[in-house]
C-alpha cells in the first residue's frame, strides 16, 4: 500500500490563509459570522410579517392611525413624528460610532471616549423612546368594541374622525371583580377588566345621534369602511362581545390581533439587540478611560461593537419601513 501525499505549498499546512483570513482578524470574522445569521433571524420575522399582512390585508390597521402620540403633547394628532424622531437619533448614534472607530485608528483617546459616550447617550434615548411607545400602544387611546366574530368596532363622528368612549360613554357600577386563580377557577385567570361594559357603549351610541361605528374592514381606496347610524346600532346590538381598551398578545382596539402580535415580537426582539448593544458600549467606553486599548495600541473591539451597532441601525431602518411607511 502506497502513500500519496499532496504538496499544498505552505509547507505542510493545509490552510494557507494565515491567522487573518480575508485580512481581518479572528474577532471581526466572528462578528461577521453573527451579523450574518442573525440577519438571516430578521429576514425571517420580516418576511412572515409581509405574509401575514397580505393575507389579512383589509383587516390590517393603518399606522398613521396608530402611532399618532408624541411625548407632552396628548390630544394631538402627528403621524409618525415621534417614530421619526426616534429613527433619526438611532441613525446619528450610528454617525457617532463611526466617528468613534475612526479615532480609534488614529489612537485619538479622548475623541473616542467622547463619540463613545454620544453613541450611548443616543441608544439610551432610543430604548428609552421604545419603551414610551410601548407602554402608549398597550394603554390604547379610544377603545373599541370586539365582535363574536373577533373583529374590532371603532367609533367615529359624523365627519369620520375617531372618538374615544369616554367622549360617550358613562361608566356605571360594576359588581363584578376581575377573575383571579384565586377566586375564580383555578386554571382561568383575566386582565384587567374595562373601564366599561358592552350595554354601557350600546346606551352611549344611542344617546349621541352623531356617533357612527367604523369598521376593521378596508376600502378599495384604502379607508376603514363607516356603518350608517342604523347599521351600526344593529351591528354593536348583535354581535357586541367586549369592550377593548389597548393591545395586548389577544386583541387589539387598532384591528387584526396578529399586527400586535409582530409589532410586540418584532420590535421588542429588537429593542433587546440596541438594548444589549448599548450594555455592550458602555463595557467598552469603561475600557476606553481606563486606557486599555490605548496600552494595546489598537481599538480594534471599538470597532467591532461598531459592526454590531451598524447592524442594529440597519434592521431598525427595515422595521421602520414595514411596520411604519408601507
């Protein structure tokens, strides 16, 4: 039996590309690697959110009707204002940590420390700004009415803007008590209860001749589709369920329950990246002060922390258009 052995020409070794394959290090080929596939984790989420929005298309509600809310401004209506406002300081988050990895080239300290510092200052606003929204889209604003079938009734006025059901409604007292494991059977617990009762809405609509219901339901022109006063006392008469206020993971008073669904899933998955990103920072900014990277001469995990934040911009850049302008 004959040996056969192949020359690589590197004498011996089989892998010619050195400790820097396509000349970057171990930690950046790593990064890379993450960056990849966690791409590929977004792309998913992403993309099952396009086919559940097709699917349900004129059930889907309108973001311009849903993220309307601006901090220290209520009662007012600006679309997207405060979306934008979050994108753009996440954006310039990301113009800071470049700034942060071309000193670092220049073993320039004291500008990475404070481009450092600028980039955690606008992730924390970021996060900060996320967890707002949040808590605003889980309060809701106008309640609605939730059907047998599981759709949702919003109401409006006779000129089509939206009306919340404390302009028409009167709560009256409630003897019944939130279901609790224990008080109430042992497997079913409950939320919070409503600020009001289906028969509550019902004589609220009826006492206000101005107040019509709105549809879930799309137009061909792209408009939720209004019931005429008669119509809409029939339709909260029939098939009236419950009263919603808010969102949660089951329903929600904006429409298809699933949009709650992705839009919790979704930006909360990544709200924990900018989240992780800006603990990350500040362990890195720490290192920056103590100076060790400057006793390394390189501040090659500034810029690796770089490539993790860019990414994090990009995504949110793809959230924002699905979930905000398309």
């Amino acid at each position: 039996m004959s040996t056969t052995v192949v020359n690589t020409g590197t004498e011996g070794k089989a892998w010619g590309g050195g400790n820097q394959p396509l000349n970057a290090s171990y930690g950046k080929m790593m990064m890379w690697f993450f960056i990849v596939s966690d791409a590929l984790t977004f792309s998913g989420f992403l993309a099952a959110y396009g086919f559940s929005r097709f699917k349900f298309i004129d059930a889907w509600p309108i973001a311009d009707e849903v993220f309307t809310h601006v901090p220290f401004l209520h009662g007012q209506e600006l679309p997207m204002i405060y979306v934008a406002f979050m994108t753009f300081v996440l954006i310039m988050s990301s113009v800071t940590m470049v700034l942060a990895v071309d000193a670092g080239h220049h073993l320039n300290k004291s500008k990475v420390t404070i481009y450092m510092f600028l980039t955690i200052i606008g992730g924390l606003i970021f996060v900060g700004s996320q967890a707002w929204e949040w808590a605003t889209f889980i309060k809701g604003d106008y309640g609605a009415i939730q059907t047998k079938g599981g759709n949702i009734l919003q109401f409006v006025d006779t000129d089509g803007r939206r009306v919340a059901l404390r302009d028409f409604v009167v709560a009256g007292e409630h003897e019944r008590v939130q279901q609790e494991q224990k008080n109430g059977i042992w497997f079913v617990s409950e939320g919070t209860l409503p600020t009001y009762t289906v028969e509550e809405v019902i004589h609220g609509l009826e006492a206000h001749d101005n107040i019509l219901i709105r549809t879930q339901t799309l137009t061909e022109h792209g408009h939720k589709t209004v019931l005429s006063r008669e119509e809409s006392l029939k339709q909260i008469k029939l098939n009236g369920k419950a009263v919603v206020e808010g969102a949660n993971l089951h329903v929600n008073e904006y429409g298809s329950p699933l949009f709650a669904d992705f839009f919790f899933f979704i930006t909360g998955f990544h709200g924990f990246h900018v989240f992780s990103g800006v603990v990350i920072n500040i362990i890195i900014f720490f290192n920056v002060i103590l100076g060790t990277y400057e006793r390394r001469k390189n501040y090659e995990m500034v810029e690796k922390v770089g490539l993790y934040w860019h990414f994090v911009d990009l995504v949110w850049v793809f959230v924002f258009t699905f979930f905000y302008l398309v």
